[in-house]
C-alpha cells in the first residue's frame, strides 16, 4: 500500500476530515477525528476531536504529529501536551511508538493505537477529573529512562541507562559484560539479550548512541 492509498483509506473512514494543502514535508490531514472505544472492563466512549495530523510521506518509518485544535484540551504538560516544543500531543516515548508504528503499519489501525488511547484518556478526565489514565511515558527526552525501563521491565533508572549503553555497542562485546538486570551472569546468556533483539532492530548503534548522550542520569 503506498502512502496515498494509506491516506485514502484513512479519509474514507473518516468523513470528517480531509487533505489540506501542506508546504510540509508530507501529508496534513485536519478535521473532526471520530472514535469509539471501550477497553475490556472500561466504560464506552464515543467522541470526536478537532485534531490536525502531519503524516510524513515516509510513514510508517517516521511517525505522524498530531495536534488538538479545537482547544478543547488544556495547553498543559499533564494532559500530555508537548508544551516545550510545538505543543502537539505527546502519545509516548520514541521507541514505543516506533514499535507500534511496526506492528500497526496503516494509518488507520496506528491511530487507533496511539491517538485513540490517548483521546479515550482525555474524555475519563473530562468526566471523572483525576489524574491521566494514560501511559505516563515520556515527556521528551526527560522520559527516555523510563521508556527503556518500562518497556523492557528493568529493575531501575540505572539498569536502563546501562542497557542503552549495550544497545550502542557491538553485540559481541556487549554478550561479555555483566547484565545490568541483576541476573549476575554475563549479559550474552540471560534472557534480556532476547528482549533486546527488537530494539537492535528498530535502530542503529548510532541512534543509541546519541540517545545515551540525552539521558541526564
Ligand atoms: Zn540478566
């Protein structure tokens, strides 16, 4: 499927939104978003959202941006609103979303995993105040820690930013050093070097590199 016809069968679900000329790089959809969803166990909402959406040509290798428009949303970093930057939605960290992206390839079925959730999140707040039933992953760079430690199941900060630092490295050399899950045996024979396999994957020893560099702790 090439990205216009990814983007066709996007609008042809969604009649409330339409392809609006763009200077970008890529694709801006903008209009009303429709969702339902009820999680097992969870209430049904049905709802709908002003949200622009910047769909990289190059999807799903590079991730769309979305923004609420309808100023429905409160501009705030606890209703995970990228307020630093160029306030569009924070859906997660960079590499959950990637991995997502890679299971959920389509631009229909990749939203219905990251913006619905999401969306879904903002109607309970609405109804119900409290706090973000939504992963509380990342704000940029600063949840780059917890995101490896989360997704990876890792026992703290530290054993992440050391499992990072594998990722950068040679998988031969890395198999040689002890494993920061605890396990105390090298990191080439515990199971986490399976768990890794994804991530190796997903990106370069480049790319982890310099994420390394980002994390502060
Ligand atoms: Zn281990």
């Amino acid at each position: 499927m090439t990205i216009e016809e990814d983007i066709e069968a996007l609008l042809d679900r969604q009649q409330g939104m339409s392809l609006i000329p763009s200077w970008d790089k890529g694709f801006l959809l903008a209009g009303d978003y429709r969702f339902q969803a009820k999680p097992e166990g969870g209430e049904l909402v049905s709802d709908q959202f002003a949200i622009k959406i910047l769909v990289p040509a190059t999807f799903p290798s590079q991730l769309p941006t979305f923004w609420e428009v309808g100023s429905r949303i409160p501009k705030k970093a606890n209703w995970h609103i990228n307020i630093k930057t160029d306030c569009s939605i924070c859906l997660g960290g960079g590499l959950s979303l990637r991995l997502v992206a890679r299971k959920h390839p389509s631009l229909t079925s990749y939203f219905e995993n990251t913006l619905v959730p999401y969306l879904y999140a903002v109607c309970l707040r609405e109804r119900h105040g409290g706090s973000f039933i939504f992963s509380e992953l990342s704000h940029g760079e600063e949840g780059l820690i917890e995101e490896v430690r989360d997704l990876l199941v890792l026992p703290s900060d530290r054993a992440a930013v050391a499992v990072i630092r594998l990722l950068s490295m040679k998988k031969r050399v890395a198999n040689k050093i002890l494993c920061p899950c605890g396990c105390r045996e090298r990191f080439g024979i515990c199971q986490l070097q399976g768990k890794l396999y994804n991530f190796r994957s997903l990106e370069t020893r480049k790319f982890y590199k310099g994420y390394l560099q980002h994390m502060r702790k």
